[in-house]
C-alpha cells in the first residue's frame, strides 16, 4: 500500500530533522518529527484528518467521539474529527498528570477514537486510553499521522490507522552512540522528561 503521507512530503517543509534529539519518551534518536511544522499548513491539516477518517472507516470503526493529547494531537485531532463530523476533546498536563481539558466530559460507554501526531512508545495515547477508562467510555481504536513505534499494531488488540509508517532508531540514553560521539542533543517535544 502506497502511504497517504510520505516521508519526503515532512522533510521538505521541515518536519522531519536529522540530528540528535531527545523525545518525549526519554529515548534518543538521530531523527525528530515535528508534526506542528507539516500541520501548520491548513490545506495540509484537512488533507491529513480527511485521509485519516477515511481509514477509520474502511476499518468500520464508529466512534462517537475524538480525543486528543495535547499539544502534538490539537491539531490532526481537529482535523479527523472534522472529517468524521463528530466532537473533539483533548487532554491536558496539569500537575504533571494528563486531564482532559476543562469544561470538557466523557459519558459512559461513549466510544472513543484517540488521534495523536506520531506514535513512538504510546506513553500520551496510553494515558488518553487512562482518561478514557475513568470516564467509563471506551477507546475503540487509534489514528496518528505516523506511526514510529516499530509495530504495526501498537496498541493491539485495538486497530490502529496511521498515514505514515516511519521507522528510526531509537536507544536509551546510556546505549546512543550519537552521545557517544559527543554529538549535541536537543530536547524539542512538549512534555518535561523527569
């Protein structure tokens, strides 16, 4: 199958950087995907959400609802909603604990579509899947714009649906031999590494 987004379209407008780089995770990597830089183009962003919806329902999916980790999902979240014509929440960090945002709720038994920017370890889209639990809706499935996690898959038994399958390494930071080499990292993704 051909990938609705490709690779070469996030490097040109410079979603995709080479160098050293800490994610989110805690883990390094010599390749760091800035999704908000691909996103910030609306036609893109609409594009991306309608091609997301698409495999959605071609996996027969039928959420009632999209949510969202804040901040790398806002923006494809939005947009896979729209296409879907359904409600969007998304969570939040609030004292370092992953909420939905305020104002916003979950009803019993609502399934739930959870849409992130890219998937490498699912630590955000787990913690979605937490929200989700203690509202005692049910998360159905998952989307992303791409999928780095290594795996087909992530979040099995629960279908997951990406645009874009990319797959760098990735090392602890006692086993990167970008460190090793004296390389200098950046740290460039939202969430505080503790």
């Amino acid at each position: 199958m051909t990938e609705p987004v490709t690779l070469a379209e996030l490097t040109a407008c410079g979603a995709h950087q080479r160098g050293h780089f800490m994610l989110s995770s805690g883990l390094h990597s010599g390749d760091y995907l800035q999704c908000a830089l691909y996103l910030a183009q609306p036609r893109r962003a609409a594009r991306a959400g309608g091609l997301l919806a698409e495999l959605v329902r071609a996996a027969g999916l039928a959420p009632e609802l999209v949510v969202a980790p804040a901040m790398g999902g806002l923006i494809i979240g939005h947009e896979a909603a729209r296409a879907l014509d359904l409600p969007f929440l998304f969570s939040e960090r609030e004292a370092g604990a992953m909420t939905l945002r305020r104002g916003f709720a979950l009803a019993p038994r609502q399934r739930v579509l959870v849409v992130e920017d890219v998937v490498t370890t699912g630590r955000s889209t787990r913690e979605v899947f937490a929200i989700v639990a203690r509202a005692g809706a049910e998360v159905i499935g998952v989307g992303s714009l791409v999928n780095r996690s290594g795996l087909d898959t992530p979040f099995a038994p629960l279908p997951s649906r990406h645009l874009l399958a990319a797959a760098f390494p990735t090392w602890p930071a006692g086993d990167c031999p970008l460190c090793r080499d004296g390389v200098p990292i950046a740290k460039p993704g939202s969430r505080p590494i503790a």
